[in-house]
C-alpha cells in the first residue's frame, strides 16, 4: 500500500474513532493505529492545519471534534455529488 493511501487510512480511523469519542489516550490509540506518538501527534497537526477542530478532553480521554465537521477524502462522480446536494436539501 502506498505511502499516501496509509496514512488517509490513518486519519479515516481516526476520524471514526472521534467520532465515536472512543479513541483512548494519545499513548492508547497510538498503539491501536501501530504508529509511535510522535507519529500520532504529526497527524493530529495535519489534521488540525486541514480545520479539523480536534482537540484531546482529559475528562472522558478521547479526541474530540469541538464543532460538528465531515470528512471525507476520494473522488466521485458530479451526478453523485449533485443527488447528495438534491437529497439534503430535501431533507433539511
């Protein structure tokens, strides 16, 4: 797997696991992920630098997302993109 593919397939889990409130400590969803802290702490940075508001609540020790975002990296179609346009419009 390239390099590049890795590391999206990193933030996509992480993005989860926020989501989720559930990713542990730095030191614990580092070693989930198989990455150092070092490593996770230069993701988190990048993430922050895309505007993930993202930041660690010692409270419930997990990551959190301080504001309610969408992540979500790949290409699709404009019918697709423009049917998800039509079918939230509808339903806001």
């Amino acid at each position: 797997m390239g390099i590049i593919i890795k590391h999206i397939k990193t933030i996509e889990r992480i993005d989860q696991l926020t989501r989720l409130q559930a990713t542990g400590s730095p030191e614990q969803l580092a070693s989930r992920l198989g990455i150092s802290k070092t490593k996770l702490y230069r993701i988190i940075d990048l993430m922050k630098e895309l505007n993930a508001p993202i930041c660690y609540d010692v409270a419930i020790q997990s990551y959190i997302y301080v504001e309610e975002v969408g992540f979500k990296f790949g290409f699709y179609s404009k019918e697709q993109n423009s049917n998800t346009r039509s079918h939230l419009a509808s339903v806001l």
